[in-house]
C-alpha cells in the first residue's frame, strides 16, 4: 500500500482543488455486508477530509443497514435510491441481469438529476455504469471487490452460458474503462487480471478495506473479561461462507479435549441473516441440523443479525475467531477481530494471506476440522491465556498500521484526487471533449419533444460508442 500512496500523491499535489469535492458513490443494494461496509467507511472517510458524499442505490432498508445511513447517522441525509421498484429475479432467476438493469436504472436519474452536483464517482460491485459516467465527463474510480464472472453458479447449461456471455464481457469491458482501478486485495487484484485479459495492460492498486482501529481499541480497553472457552464465528449465513466448518471442528476438538475442557467450549455462530432471503433461512435450517446430528446443542448458539454493539462485545470476549470461507476476496472480519486483540483461526486462502501472520496473530489452517480444532486446543483454556494476549498485542498493531481508518482515508482521497487527474489528462473524445450522455437521458423530461429527443440521443450516443469501442467492445443495434 505505501508504494501505491507514493505513486498517487505526486498527482493528488499537482491537482489544484479550488472549490469543496463533491463524491458519488453508486453501489447497487445498500444493505448489509462487506461491500456495503466498505462504502460506508470509505463515504465517511472522505466526509471527514471536507468532501461532499451522496450515496445512489436501487435499495436501501433502514431496517437492514448500517448505522450511519439511517436516523441520525452521518450519511442518513446523503442516501439517494433510485429504482426500488425495479425486479432483483424474474421467476427466482436473471439476477445478474437485474442488477445490471437496476443500476442503470441509477444511472439514468443521476444523468438526469445530479450530474452537475458531482465532480467524480466512486463504483464498485457493477461497472455497467462506468462508460455512461465517463461519457458524461465525470472521472470514475472503480473498487472491485471480486469479478461477477466469478461470483456466479456456473452451470454445464447452454442456456445458462448464452445468459452470461454477454454479461461476462460487458463486466470486463465496463470495468476497464474506469480511470483509475484499485482491488481490495493482492488475492483479488490477481483473479480481476486473470479473468479479464483487457485488465493486464492497466496498473491495479491495492485498497484494503479499513476498520476504525480506535474504536475497537476503546471497546477492547472496557472492563470486558474474555470467555477462555467462546469461539466466534461471524459470518452471513450464506453456503458459500463455509460455516459448517465451524461446527465440524467443535466436534474434532471433543476428540482431543478432556471431557472438562470441552465441557466449558462453546461456538457461537452469528452473522447478517435477511428473513427474506431463501438462502439466509435455509442454510441456517442445515447448520442446525449439522449441531443436533453431533449432539452439540449445548455448546452451539446462533444469533442472527447481530447490533454493531453486540459484534464487538462477541469479538472482545470471545477466545478466537474461527474464519471459515475459502479464497474470501479479503474479509473484513480477521481484521476487527485484530483491532480487538482477538486471535483468528482461518482457511489459509484468499485475503487472510494477507490480513493474518501465522503464528503471530492467530493461525492459518487447511481446509480441514482436523486443522481447525487442533489451532483451537492451542489457544483453549487458561494455561494459553498469555499466547492469546501475546497474539492479541500483535493483532492490533498490525491492524493499526495497515487497516485503519486514517491510513485508508488518506489513500482514497489522493486516488479520487488522480482519477480527475487522470480524466482530465486523457479525454474520451477525438476532439478532446466529453459528450455528455446525460443530454440524451434528460430529452425524456416534459416540454422536450421527440425529434429534439432523437437528435440528442444520436450525438451523446456516438460519444458512449466511442468510449466502448477504444476498449474493444462491438455494439449490436437492434430497432
């Protein structure tokens, strides 16, 4: 990260900024979740340096989101949601195509309404809207967490890969034509380059998402006495997070423990659960079934949707943190349990690579409840409490110097900083000038008519193909 804060602070200084920076964010459902958290953070970091943020989304429930987006929070008032009305499934399927519908649903009102509130963008999760914002003049730095193409559930399907063909390409293309490209780890920086080859020829940095290391720090210094026995595994309760891993590793540390010391273990699963959503309500039916098959009900507990308040007293008090997904993008969670002091045990893929030092502040296991319950008894009961400080100690430090709020905001302002730069330096335009396609969107308004309507959209038109054609991209028109 020091390298990449070097690399843009020449062009953050050579930026003149004369008036207060005015920031858009569009991220496509604003609930709760990784993606989500880094917004937030990243909103309130450049609030906290004199920008001005606003937030678009297709969907936003204040019964299911961040803190400070809702009442009296620091973004409350800067949330703007367009398109709620619009599908996220036709028929429980398609939603990699509504999401993209959605955000260009977004896209649209932003043209139509906010364009000359705003001096850059900030996209992450859907690119789709990239061209179109650049098309309006507006610098882009995109945030990827980790490419769709790869998101998905593949399927042997025909149909299934002609559905995904173009959505595949117009990922890739779209996210190239960004000004400036930062991934959320070294891991994810990786695959965004292997999977998209247009990517290979662009310099990618390296954001981590960051946590607010004080305030965990605070928490950490109340008078919150550690349970020698609690193991925490926070997580949403999607399959794809591998908690059963949890679960089965309880059940291989019975085999190694004394029956007293296993008799004071005890595994409390929480995480972000939506009552709505399919998946969140039957993965926790077959995580239960997984406790009752090994009689563990004594020594598991769920809770579902836990406050901000209540994640911190679990990472606090809990022994260790068990992290089970496998290849995680980066993953937020190691981190707050080092800012914490907490010890994390965790697949040995993916973002903790790069969060977690072996041996250090907490272990790296393979994929294995074997692996898992043996990291567990090192750290369980009284006699460990000493390495579990020691590990403690060094979690925070770590946490402290690469992932904090302040080391994050910094960065994010100089690469907002050089991606006007970088527009600005390199036009879309032969002539050198930004075609706004927001002209075309706002012809739809009343009091327009539609020969006018036509004609605007035949100028702003030829200025986005121009864009998508320098990244190779072919349009077919059909009308």
């Amino acid at each position: 990260m020091r390298g990449l804060t070097c690399s843009v602070s020449l062009a953050a200084r050579s930026l003149k900024v004369t008036k207060q920076l005015r920031v858009g964010f569009l991220h496509p459902d604003f609930g709760i979740g990784g993606a989500e958290n880094l917004v937030v953070n990243a909103a309130v970091a450049l609030q906290q340096r004199g920008a001005h943020v606003t937030v678009f989304t297709a969907h936003h429930d204040i019964s299911h989101c961040f803190e400070e987006t809702r009442g009296d929070g620091r973004l409350a008032a800067h949330v703007r949601v367009h398109g709620d009305w619009l599908p996220c499934t036709i028929g429980g399927k398609l939603y990699a195509f509504c999401a993209v519908l959605r955000v260009l649903f977004v896209t649209l009102c932003v043209a139509m309404y906010y364009q000359d509130d705003l001096d850059v963008f900030v996209v992450d999760q859907v690119s789709i809207s990239v061209p179109f914002l650049r098309a309006m003049g507006k610098p882009v730095l995109f945030y990827g967490h980790f490419p769709d193409k790869l998101l998905c559930i593949r399927s042997n399907s025909l149909w299934k890969r002609i559905y995904r063909l173009p959505l595949d390409l117009l990922e890739e293309i779209t996210t190239v034509s960004s000004d400036i490209i930062v991934a959320n780890s070294k891991f994810s920086r990786g695959v965004f380059q292997d999977v998209f080859p247009r990517l290979q020829t662009k310099k990618l940095g390296i954001l981590y998402p960051p946590v607010d290391v004080k305030a965990y720090n605070t928490t950490a210094e109340a008078s919150v006495e550690r349970d020698t026995g609690l193991f925490v595994s926070l997580n949403r309760f999607e399959r794809k997070k591998n908690v059963a891993l949890a679960i089965e590793a309880l059940v291989e540390l019975r085999k190694i423990t004394t029956s007293e010391m296993f008799q004071r273990v005890k595994l409390i699963v929480a995480g972000g659960y939506d009552p709505l959503n399919t998946e969140n309500k039957e993965h926790l039916i077959e995580l239960q079934e997984v406790v009752a098959e090994h009689a563990l009900e004594e020594h598991v507990e769920f809770r579902t949707s836990v406050s901000n308040s209540m994640k911190l007293e679990l990472l606090r008090k809990a022994h260790a943190i068990l992290y089970t997904p496998d290849r995680e993008h980066f993953g937020i969670v190691p981190v707050e349990a080092m800012a914490c002091g907490t010890p994390v045990i965790a697949v040995s893929s993916g973002g903790p690579l790069e969060s977690i030092v072996d041996g250090e502040t907490g272990f790296l296991c393979e994929q294995k409840p074997q692996a898992f319950a043996k990291a567990m008894a090192e750290l369980c009961g009284h006699k460990h409490s000493t390495r579990v400080g020691e590990m403690g100690a060094n979690g925070r430090q770590r946490a402290l110097k690469l992932f904090s709020l302040e080391t994050f905001g910094d960065t994010l302002l100089e690469l907002v900083h050089q991606a006007v730069y970088a527009s600005a330096q390199q036009p879309f335009t032969k002539e050198g000038k930004s075609r706004h396609l927001s002209t075309a969107l706002l012809a739809w308004s009343p009091g327009v008519t539609r020969r006018r309507c036509k004609r605007r959209l035949a100028v702003d038109f030829a200025a986005l193909r121009h864009v998508l054609l320098q990244h190779g991209c072919i349009l077919v028109i059909v009308s």
